[in-house]
C-alpha cells in the first residue's frame, strides 16, 4: 500500500500574509522590490551599480510566531539584510527574521504616537 502525502497549500493570500504557522519569536517578510537607481532629495542620482555601505532594507510582515509581541501581519519593518535566512515559497522570496533583529516598526496603529517609529 503507498500512501502519498499531499503538500499543504502555501499560496499567499489576497491580503499578503503566508498561511503559515512560524514558531517562538520569528517573523517572516516579503522584502520591497529592488528600487534599482535612486535620487537622493537633493537630486542627485544613485546607479544600482553604485557601491553603498551597510544598508537597511524595509519589507512586510507576512507572518509572525506566537511569542512575537509588537510586530503584526502587515506591518513594514526595517532590517538588516545580510546573512538573513531566506526562503522561497511560490515563486516569491522571503526573508525569516528574528523579532529582535528588527530595528522599527512602521504601522498606521502607531501613527498616534509622537515619537513615529520605534527605534
């Protein structure tokens, strides 16, 4: 008798968020596309090619374990990037964070506060 094993359905939702169930303190994001060249405020243009420094990214939350205290499904949150887990589920990649490898949160439910983003 073989028995086979149906792969659960990982399709993103409408919304953004992964049904997906994360464990302890992790976060999954869904990082912004690649901007590509950039124009500073002053007016002066970056090419993709120019070589930066340690750059922190911003990308959304998609998914979040049940330890995870102030980081919600669909908040953007800024991060570091480098050596970050990353994975790719439908066609579409992921970064896996830890909640402490956040450095802000960015969400209209904090948009009362005076201070703007947590940092």
């Amino acid at each position: 008798m073989t028995s086979t094993v149906e792969a659960p359905d990982i399709t993103p939702h409408a919304d953004g968020s992964v049904p997906i169930k994360l464990l302890h303190d992790r976060v999954l994001v869904r990082p912004g596309v690649d901007e590509g060249e950039r124009t500073t405020t002053g007016g002066i243009l970056i090419p993709a090619t120019a070589q930066v420094g340690r750059r922190l990214s911003w990308a959304r939350v998609v998914a979040v374990g049940p330890t995870v205290r102030t980081i919600e499904v669909g908040d953007r949150v800024l991060y570091e990037p480098e050596d970050r887990g990353s994975i790719e589920l439908q066609g579409l990649e992921y970064v896996l964070l830890r909640e402490r490898d956040v450095h802000a949160v960015a969400a209209s439910r904090h948009a009362d506060d005076h201070t703007g983003l947590y940092l």
